[in-house]
C-alpha cells in the first residue's frame, strides 16, 4: 500500500474517534489548521483508547495488560514501526511536531495506577496523579500548538490540572459510585464529610465548604494555565481557548449549582459551546486580519 495512502487512512481513523468521542474538544479542535488538527485528533485518538481501555469492563490483571500492550505499540510507533492505524498517525505527529514520548508513557503510568490506587491522602497525591492524566496530554498539544518557549510549560501544566479537578468536581458521585475517591482524605476529614455521605449525595455545608476549597485551587490554576495562551501562535491559539473557556465554564456552573453535582452532570450545552466558538473564532480572526 501506498505509505501516503496508508498514512492518510491512518489519520481518518483518528478523526472517527475523536467524532464520536470527544464531546467538549470537539469544538476546540474544529479551529486548528489541517496538520495541526490532524496531530491532536491521533494525540486525542490515543488517549481515548488508552482511557477506554482501563475504564472498561474485566479484571485489573486484563486492564493493566492491555495498558502494557499500548505502551508495546507506543514504543514500535516511536521508532517507525507503527503497527495499528492509530499508532501510525500518532508516529507520524510525533515525528513532526517533536512531542516527547515520555508524555505519552507518563499518562499510561497515571491510567495504571488508576486501577489500583482509588484514594488520595493529599492534594500533594491528588495533583501528581492530574499531572500524569491531564497535564501530560497539554504538554504533548503545545508543540503542536506551536508553543515553543519554556516559559509555557508550566501554565500548560497548570491549565491540565484545573481542567482534571474541574472534572473530579463534576464526576465526585459518579467516581464514588465506582469506588474512586480523588478528594483528598485529608481534606474531607478537615470539613467533616464521610465517604458515606459521598456515597449517598448528601449536600450539606460540610461538603459545600469540601467543593468550595477545591474550586478555589482550580480557579488559581486557571488562572495560571490561561496565561499559556501568550505563548500560542494566533492560528492555533482558538483551540487552547476554547479547552479554557468551556471547563472554566463547567465549574462556573458548579459553582452556581451550590456544589450540588448530584443530581445532573453540568456542563454548557451545545449552542453555548457554539457561541463559545463563534466568540472565539471571530476574535482570532480579527487579531490576524
């Protein structure tokens, strides 16, 4: 087979993922040029199966092996003997745009210890695991981005962590329901609240006060990770934003809701994220007309 041909097929398996997957991205990735699109949707594609593969149903023992496998073919892929459609993509962007392979290992480890480890003694522990899910994934899009500068890693950094504990806010009873608490320990002891209380949605003061510390580190974080956006191009930059502005929105609505996330999943709906688009697209276009 032509290898263009097959390269080409390759990245249109990585687009089918992310349609059918990415909900909240989506939107953001629609703004990039071609090639840098092409490169985040086998960044995203990876991740999606990566993610699936320890959340899915079987044992851990079957789970982890399966995660081995990936690290298996992430290697091949790294040095051109890409052997699956989505590695074969993912070996291309990588090879172009200069991600470094150990990001990828790095979000494998934290997926890993996502099997076993299901609690969080301090928001220490708590970060460094948002780091190796979250963080990890801004670090492999800022070359692609065209972020280029040092000084960009760190907000890059920051922005993944807030974006994973506005998650962790979001998904708490679901997680729970699932046996994972990534609260830390330290914490709901320091307010009051129990795992049984967790369990049950119960929505009291003690955990109001648990919501409100968190969303206060994930606002500084924001805060922080917005600031990456110096260091993007104006032709990638909508993409970045758009990640921004509609988890910063999610935990606005947190906020709004007096923490309870309990009864409904929050999150903007799909003409706001298209208004989001909209604003933001038309804001680029200005800035580089």
């Amino acid at each position: 087979m032509n290898p263009t041909r097959a390269l080409l097929r390759a990245y249109g398996t990585c687009t089918q993922i992310v349609r059918r997957n990415a909900r909240n991205f989506y939107y953001a990735f629609l703004s990039l040029p071609k090639a840098e699109r092409a490169a985040i949707h086998a960044v995203y594609a990876f991740c999606r199966l990566a993610d699936d593969a320890a959340d899915g149903t079987g044992s851990v023992r079957s789970k982890k092996a399966r995660l081995d496998e990936y690290r298996r073919l992430l290697d091949r892929a790294v040095a051109g003997r890409a052997e699956d459609s989505v590695f074969i993509a993912l070996s291309d962007a990588i090879r172009r745009f200069r991600i470094s392979p150990t990001l990828f290992h790095d979000l494998l480890d934290g997926l890993t210890q996502d099997l076993t480890v299901t609690r969080y003694e301090t928001y220490d522990d708590m970060k460094r695991y948002c780091y190796l899910v979250a963080s990890t994934v801004g670090l492999m899009c800022l070359p692609i981005f065209g972020a280029r500068d040092e000084k960009a890693k760190q907000h890059g950094v920051d922005l993944g962590l807030a974006l994973q504990i506005t998650n962790i806010l979001r998904d708490v009873g679901e997680d729970a329901a699932r046996g994972r608490i990534y609260l830390p320990q330290e914490d709901l002891r320091a307010h009051g609240y129990t795992e049984d209380e967790l369990l049950r949605g119960v929505v009291n003061d003690a955990f109001r006060a648990l919501m409100s510390q968190q969303a206060a580190r994930a606002r500084k974080l924001y805060a922080s990770g917005r600031q990456v956006l110096r260091y993007i191009p104006e032709r990638t930059r909508a993409c970045p934003e758009l990640m921004y502005r509609v988890y910063g929105r999610i935990l606005e609505m947190i906020v709004e809701a007096d923490y309870n996330v309990f009864d409904r999943r929050l999150g903007p709906g799909k003409w706001e994220k298209v208004r989001m688009v909209g604003e933001v697209w038309r804001r680029t276009a200005l800035s580089t007309s």
